[in-house]
C-alpha cells in the first residue's frame, strides 16, 4: 500500500510541477503581446528586467551543469527570453515616444 502511494504522490509531484513550470515560463507572454499590440511599455521597469535576465542567466548555466529534468532547464531559458524582449520592447518604444515629442 505505501508503494503505491509513493507512486501516486510521485505522478502528482511531476504533474503539478510541470504545469507550474509552463506557466511561470509564459508568464511574460501576455506582457510581450501587449507591448507589440498597443506599442507601449509603461509601468515596465528596466531595472527589474535586467535583474530577472541576469538571475536566469545564471540559472540556467546551473540547470544545464546540473543534468535536472527537462522542464527545469527549458524554464529560466524561456523566462529569460521573454525578460529580454520586454527589455528591448521597453528601450525601443519609450525611445520611440521620447523622439516623437
């Protein structure tokens, strides 16, 4: 009986787990569309994007060295890609803004 719990316990941990990965992954997806939909990026901080694309950085260097499962390394790879392209959408339109007044 404990097996079996053991097992089931197992399945529930690598389910959720991996759901909670793909969603912290994509969680800048939305953020990303509506910067290139409406050409906007306010309330954006650049200080925090930077900080968030340098701690995935080295997250994922450390997930690649330590052999983790799958998800655990596609995660801060995916969420560092995102964190760089909110940074460049924030450079680009509030440059944008600034040269058009």
């Amino acid at each position: 009986m404990a097996v079996i719990e053991s097992a089931n316990n197992y399945i529930y941990k690598e389910v959720f787990g991996t759901i909670g990965l793909v969603l912290w992954s994509i969680q800048l997806f939305p953020q990303v569309y509506d910067n290139y939909r409406y050409k906007l990026s306010d309330g954006l901080c650049n200080s925090t994007l930077l900080l968030w694309i340098f701690a995935n950085l080295l997250q994922g260097v450390y997930t690649l060295q330590s052999q983790l499962a799958i998800p655990l390394v596609i995660q801060p790879h995916s969420f560092g890609a995102l964190s760089i392209i909110c940074f460049v959408q924030n450079y680009h339109y509030s440059r944008y803004i600034h040269i058009e007044k």
